[in-house]
C-alpha cells in the first residue's frame, strides 16, 4: 500500500509495475480498467486512518459515438437534449470506477459521466474539468476531439502529463462543490493519461480526500506511461468493452 501524502519515488517504481501488469490474462480494455481504478482505490491509503485516500476513483476513455452500444449512446443523447450526434464524434466513456458509495463501483450506475459526447470545442470549453484535463495534458482541444488520421499520427506519442488541482474545494475546475465534493471532503483532484496509438485519449482521475503534493503528482507522468502499455493492446485490437 502506499500513503498518497508521502508518495516515494519508491512507491511510484511498484506502482507503475504492477498496474502495468493488470492486463494478464484480461478480455478487454474495460475488464484492465476495472482493475487499474480498483488497485489504486484500495492501495493509495490516508495514514491517518488506514482506509482509501480517494473517495472515487475513475477510468475514462474516448470513443466514437457510433461504436458505442446502444445504452451508451442513449446516455450521450440523454446529455444533449435532443441535438444530433455524428457517428465519428468523441465520446468521454467510463470505462471503470471505484469508490466509497456503492453505486460507484459500477459504470452503469453513473449518472451524467457515462458517455460525454464531445460534439465541439465550445462543448468541451463549457465543460472546465474536461478542458482543464486535456489542456494540462499538453493536448489541443482540437486534437482529442478531431477524428483526422493525420493529426491521430501525430500526437499518438506525445509526452504523458498530469491534470492536477491541489485545492479542490472552491475549484472552478472542479464540478459538483455542493453535492460531491464538499460531502466527501474531496481536498485534491489527480488525473494522468494520455493518447494511445489509436488516438484515443485515456484518462484515470483520482478524486482524494487527503491533500496531494505537487511532487507526488509529477510522480503519476510515470504511472501513465505504464497504465498506458497495458491499456494499448486492447486498444490496437478494438477490444475495449466486456462483452
């Protein structure tokens, strides 16, 4: 286990392992993800207490509109109101969670997180953790959304990142103050990700009830670029949903 206020470059190295090696024997990306989100909600501990620093842990992942099944898709609709959606538009798809409540354990109890469709970059920019997230990732809005094999080529390999608030309570970045995070004494919000080589964007978000140094955050570049070798051969074969 490891304490998330005094996070070790020690601790980073076996963390980084060891979620790397949770697609053994895994049918699906969804599958991978459910384990990453899980480890890291029952191994990142609050000292003080012994129990999950994190009251939510989160997997998402962009993809196409019109590859998702039909629940999903109502779900993206549902976000809408009634405007159209293109078959190629990026959804934001939660692919795995894990937290304090029972209904976030299971994607399908989500509401409102499990299929974001990213329609525009006016959508995305209405949206200011999900634009956050992107640009502290050092991505272009544009790019996560866009659906051109040429640009997909050329950022499948940039630098992996962190979106990090250090104070969450009072965040514009962060949603729900009222209803989630002040109640669960949300203090700090971490997320890492990055493109896969399908030009998807994966992100996994850390929501921890302990405050996180900005050193331990940096730490998690690393972490994503292991989560990202275990997520990317399902990603290569088109195998992301549990069947």
């Amino acid at each position: 286990m490891y304490n998330l206020a005094t996070f070790t470059e020690e601790d980073m190295r076996r963390c980084a392992v060891k979620l790397r090696n949770l697609d053994e024997r895994s049918e699906s990306m969804e599958e991978t993800a459910g384990r990453i989100t899980r480890y890291l909600y029952e191994n990142l501990i609050d000292q003080r207490t012994g129990k999950p620093a994190c009251a939510l842990v989160r997997f998402f992942k962009t993809h196409p509109y019109g590859d998702l099944g039909q629940e999903l898709q109502e779900e993206a609709q549902a976000i809408l109101k009634g405007r159209s959606i293109r078959r190629a538009t990026k959804c934001l798809t939660l692919l795995a969670t894990a937290g304090d409540e029972p209904q976030w354990n299971l994607r399908q109890e989500s509401m409102g997180h499990q299929a974001i469709p990213l329609i525009d970059q006016d959508f995305v920019n209405r949206a200011p953790m999900i634009s956050q997230l992107i640009q502290q990732f050092g991505l272009d809005i544009s790019t996560v959304i866009d659906t051109t094999p040429t640009l997909i080529t050329t950022v499948a390999h940039k630098a992996f990142n962190v979106f990090y608030v250090a104070e969450a309570v009072g965040s514009p970045y962060i949603p729900a103050q009222r209803e989630f995070v002040i109640p669960y004494q949300v203090q700090s919000v971490l997320g890492f990700g990055g493109m896969l080589p399908s030009g998807s964007l994966f992100a996994v978000i850390l929501f921890s009830k302990v405050p996180i140094p900005f050193k331990t955050a940096t730490l998690f570049r690393w972490i994503s670029a292991y989560v990202r070798i275990a997520a990317a051969s399902f990603d290569q074969r088109g195998t992301v949903f549990t069947s």
